[in-house]
C-alpha cells in the first residue's frame, strides 16, 4: 500500500521487520507458542533461518522536502 499522498508525504502501513522472516519477533516461534499457550515462562532462542532487510527507499525533492516516490524493500540476506 505504499504511495505518495497529494501533498508529498510519503505512506507507509507496515515496512515489515528486519530479521528472522518465520519468527515471532526475531525468536523462533515453538517457544513463543509454548508461552503463549501455556502461560508458563520458557527461554526463548533466537532465530536464525530466511533472515530479511525490510523496509522503504524514499526518493526526496531536494527543494521542496517532498517526497517523489517510494519503494518497498524486501532484500533476503545471505544465513
């Protein structure tokens, strides 16, 4: 859904998150379904698999600040 709005300003919903891409919040998901389903704590481990650089490339009006155009990135990184 990104876009530039009428007046320059570039949007956005959600660039994603960089790290693990099958995770739940960068640690590996078993553990994090455990806690949750159990209610019981439990060490979590750091994922490690399909690791990715999200974000957005902004291209910006030097003189007036606007932005031009955007562009989503999903760029996987070597594990």
């Amino acid at each position: 859904d990104e876009r530039v709005l009428p007046g320059g300003t570039a949007y956005l919903t959600d660039a994603g998150m960089t790290g693990p891409y099958d995770s739940v919040i960068g640690m590996k998901k078993e553990a994090s379904l455990r806690r949750f389903l159990t209610g019981m704590p439990s060490r979590y481990e750091c994922a490690k698999n399909d690791v990715r650089l999200c974000g957005a490339i902004v291209d910006i009006d030097e003189e007036t600040g606007k932005a031009r155009g955007i562009e989503r990135v999903n760029i996987p990184l070597p594990g």
